[in-house]
C-alpha cells in the first residue's frame, strides 16, 4: 500500500472519529441531558431555596436560611443539621419524574392527593412565589409515590425516597452537636476521670500532658479528644429539665473537661454523670447553661489517661 492511500484512508478514519464523537457521544450526550432536566419534579435551583415548611404525620416543621446555616424555626428554634437539610434540598431538586399522568383528572384522591400525606412549600429570594409540593399515595407496586407541583395539570409519578427524606420530625432536623468551638482556639484541656485530674497543654502547635508530672500521654490521644468533644452529639435534650441536677448524678459528675483559650479563659466546662436507675444513663451539662443532654454513650470512659494507668484496674 503506497503513500498516499495510507494518508488518503488515514484522514477518512480521522473523519469518521470525529463524527462518531459529536454525534453519538457530544450531541447525544447533550440530548441525554436535556432529556433529563425537562423530566426534573422541580424548576428550581438549590442555591435559591431559603425557606422550607414540610407537614407530615409526625407534625410541621418549619426551616430557615440565614447566611450560610439552616435553622429550625418551627416548632422550636435550634440550629439545623446542615447535612439533613441538604439532603431534603438536594433530593427535591434532582429528583426526575418516571411517569406523568396528564390532563389531570377530577378526582386527585385517586392518586391520594386529595388529602396529601406530606406538604411541602419553597420559598427564597430567587424564586418568585412559593412552590408547594404535594406528596399522595403509593403507587400499586409500592415503589414510587404521586407527585403534584402547585396547581400544574399533571400528577407525576417518582421513587419512594422522595417521600422519604420529607417523613422527618424536628428532632430528625436540628443539629445535636452540644459543643461548638473552634480547635484552634483550644490551647489548654482539663479534664477528670477515676478521681484523678489531667491538664494538657499546646505551645508552639504540640500538646503534652502537663499534670501529673512525669506521665506522658501521646499527642495524638489529646488531639483526638478535642476531635472526639467537637463531634459530641446527644441523644436527647431536656432543656428545660423537670428534675433536679441530682437525678441526672451531676450534681456529683463522675467526669468532667474544660478547653480553655490561650489567655487561660474558660471556652466551655462540661460535666458528665451517669445513673444505673432503672437503666445504665449517661449526661452532660455544660457549666451555666440549663440544658442537660442524654448521651447514647460513655463518653467518660475513653477520656486519655498515662498508659501505664489503663492496666490497672
């Protein structure tokens, strides 16, 4: 084969790929994807959602947006769980429909939207007026769920998860971290456990146990700690508590830490008791606040100690 028939064939393929490619894979990519946000629930963007109402059988509860944080605004004010938010968000605004059930018959009870089980509405600077979303009944596989958009003149049929990330209850949205503070902030810890005191300190970005003298404790053990207090969460909430300090065993906690900031300044103390009445509990309250926290753990028990303490029983 000479020359010029390689180069001739050569350009052909050349062609031929680059046909293939804005065809087959840009162009029907392209249609693939338009395809895909004309079947989108919702023709709103996520950047735009400032304000969600959600009513379920479990109640109604009512988020907000402000700067960058969600907060629970109804039936009681607390920070929101970011992650749970975004998920209700993220899942109302990606989700695609599978069926469409247009014109719209008479009867919405047909597809349980008479009476829906669960009503959401959307609101935020960049959406015109509120959207509201009405959640009905399954359909007979049980797999999906009918949809209807406002007062759009169709029913649109989506997968059950739809339904799920909605069915929350304002415990299921709030945000249950009990401490916030910044770590690098923290330049000093105290804390107690067994009836013995432990101070650590950071200088020059490492910590070292200070007291007792002469025990060590791995850095890594102390960072870990203030890893291990950011990520505390509890397990329930009595922040108006209907019992004294003393039924919760905090009125003599069996654990305490408190961070402390380069000025030796107190970031927050939290004390910790547990009782073995009817059942094994564990607490926490921080000092000067009246909110006591019911832990799902014993947060105590892994507080660090020298190494050579861990064996001894």
């Amino acid at each position: 084969m000479n020359g010029k028939k390689i180069a001739f064939l050569s350009i052909i393929l050349f062609l031929l790929v680059g046909f293939y490619y804005f065809y087959e894979v840009s162009y029907t990519g392209k249609q693939k994807e338009k395809a895909a946000l004309s079947r989108k629930v919702l023709k709103i963007k996520d950047k735009d959602i400032e304000g969600i109402r959600v009513k379920n059988p479990k109640g109604e509860v009512v988020l907000e947006k402000k700067d960058k944080s969600w907060f629970l605004a109804e039936p009681i004010k607390a920070l929101a769980d970011t992650w749970a938010v975004e998920q209700i968000i993220n899942t109302l605004t990606n989700s695609t429909w599978e069926r469409e059930f247009t014109p719209l018959t008479n009867n919405l009870g047909d597809f349980g939207l008479a009476d829906p089980e669960i009503e959401v509405e959307l609101s935020g600077k960049g959406i015109a007026k509120p959207c509201k979303v009405l959640i009905g009944a399954e359909n007979p596989t049980g797999n999906m769920r009918y949809v209807r958009v406002d007062q759009e003149g169709r029913v649109l049929l989506v997968y059950a998860r739809f339904k799920d990330v909605l069915d929350k209850t304002p415990d299921d949205l709030r945000d249950k971290h009990i401490l916030r503070f910044k770590e690098d902030d923290v330049f000093k810890i105290v804390w107690r456990a067994d009836n013995k005191t432990f101070v650590a300190e950071k200088k020059e970005n490492r910590w070292a146990l200070v007291e007792p003298a002469g025990k060590k404790i791995p850095e890594s053990k102390i960072k870990s700690l203030v890893w291990r207090l950011e990520d505390l969460k509890f397990k329930k909430i009595y922040e108006k508590p209907g019992h004294p300090i003393s039924y919760y065993a905090l009125d003599k906690p069996y654990g305490m830490i408190k961070l402390l900031d380069q000025r030796k300044e107190t970031i927050v103390e939290l004390n910790f008791g547990m009782t073995t009445e009817p059942t094994v509990s564990y607490y926490a309250k921080a000092e000067r606040a009246d909110a006591v926290y019911e832990l799902s753990y014993d947060f105590v028990k892994d507080l660090p100690k020298p190494e050579e303490e861990k064996g001894k029983k």
